[in-house]
C-alpha cells in the first residue's frame, strides 16, 4: 500500500483546479494547506507550522522576497520537503540558478497535468525531475556560459577567495547576512568581514556595486561545478 504524502500548494490560481487535485489524488498525495497560498512569504509561513513532504511553487508567486532566497529559506525551515517548481516563457535565464538552489522538480507550466504526476514518481524516489523544455533552456545556458567562461574577462574578481566568492554569489542571489552565514556555516561577523575584503578587491562601496560588478564580470564561471551537467544529462536519460 503507497504511503500518503502531505503537500503545500502554493501555484497561480489558473493551476489550482480540479484537474490538479484528481492528480495529486492519483499519486497519493494530501494538499494540508486549508487556505490558498498566494504569496512567497506565504510558503515560509505554511512551511514553518505544517513540514510537509512537499511544495508546489509557481515561480509567477507575487511576493517581495526573491524566489532564490525563498527556496533557500525553506531548505531551512524544512529541509526534508521536496521543491517542486513551475516555469514560464520569462524564467528562461533563471533556470540554472533555479537548478543551483536546490530544488527538485522543474516542470514547464504549461506541461504540468501532463508531466505532474511522473514528477512526483521521481521525486519520491529521490531523484531530480527535469522536464523536456527546461532541460532544453538549461543546457543551452550551459552551453552559453562555457562559451562566455573563453571569452569573459574575470576583472578584479580574479583576486577573491574561494570563499570571497560564494558570498559573494550569494548576494546576486539577494540573500542577506544572516542566510548567508546560515548556508555557508560561518557566522555573520565573518560574513561581514568577508564582503568588506570584497569591497576593497572590487574597489567598490557597497553591496549594489559588488553585485553589478560579479554580474558583470561573470562571476557564475567561478564556480562552475564539472558534475553539474554529466548529472543532469544522467537524470534526462532515466526519463
């Protein structure tokens, strides 16, 4: 007998229908959220009282936190439940921070009665679900950035450590101090005493100027992971 598994949905009200619960009905799966949530900052707060197995986020969500920061948040408030994405037309260049995050299912919206359900199978099993058209738009970002990593002129960046560099990553994704600190292990003073090494490499002064000059200078291609896409390609030939 399958276990029942407890989900959050936090999706466009256009998703949130009765084709979208007679599939989660389908795979075993409870939604416990008794009020829709419409919001980013909405999930954490679900997130905090109810720990489920799952969410379903749409990345279209209103909210004023970022979503980067957002699933980053939730990884922390309850690293168990399984992030289960949906995507648009305009998440194109965002799909490999999605990816990096730590999510674990990306699912193009308008694929998701179709591919939803084959999502959680794989979900459940502990593996990463990535659909057709995202993993088109992930690989050709991937392409683009080994292209752009021959051609990029890493600046002043090149004089940061290691560390420098996560952290300083970690502030293009618009996560504050004390997250960073939480992500990283280290704590806040040493998160501080990091970004001001970094402002004085970057010869900037302030937080806006450091992420405009990485973003620039393409600070991505400092941290690039040889494993990220045998893995990926790995995941796509197991669908």
């Amino acid at each position: 007998m399958h276990q029942i598994s407890t989900a959050l949905i936090a999706l466009n009200a256009s998703l949130n229908n009765q084709n979208l619960f007679q599939i989660l009905t389908n795979s075993k799966v409870q939604v416990i959220n008794k009020v829709p949530i419409n919001t980013k900052e909405g999930i954490l707060l679900e997130l905090e009282n109810l720990k489920p197995n799952m969410v379903f986020i749409s990345s279209t969500l209103p909210g004023v936190i970022d979503l980067i920061q957002v699933i980053a948040k939730a990884k922390q408030i309850s690293p168990r439940t399984k992030i289960i994405l949906t995507v648009s037309e305009n998440d194109k260049t965002k799909i490999l921070s999605y990816f990096l995050s730590g999510i674990n299912a990306l699912i193009w919206t308008e694929n998701i009665y179709e591919l939803l359900e084959n999502a959680i199978q794989q979900v459940n099993k502990g593996c990463l679900y990535i659909c057709g058209t995202t993993a088109y738009d992930l690989r050709t970002l991937l392409q683009n950035q080994q292209n752009n990593d021959a051609k990029s002129d890493l600046g002043l960046l090149g004089h940061l450590t290691d560390r420098e560099i996560e952290v300083l990553r970690s502030l293009t994704h618009g996560i504050n101090y004390k997250q960073i600190s939480k992500i990283l292990y280290i704590s806040e003073s040493t998160v501080k005493t990091h970004i001001n090494n970094i402002f004085t490499k970057l010869n900037v002064n302030d937080r806006t100027q450091a992420v405009l000059y990485a973003l620039h200078h393409g600070i991505e291609s400092l941290l690039k992971k040889p494993h990220i896409l045998k893995n990926i390609t790995g995941e796509i030939a197991q669908k």
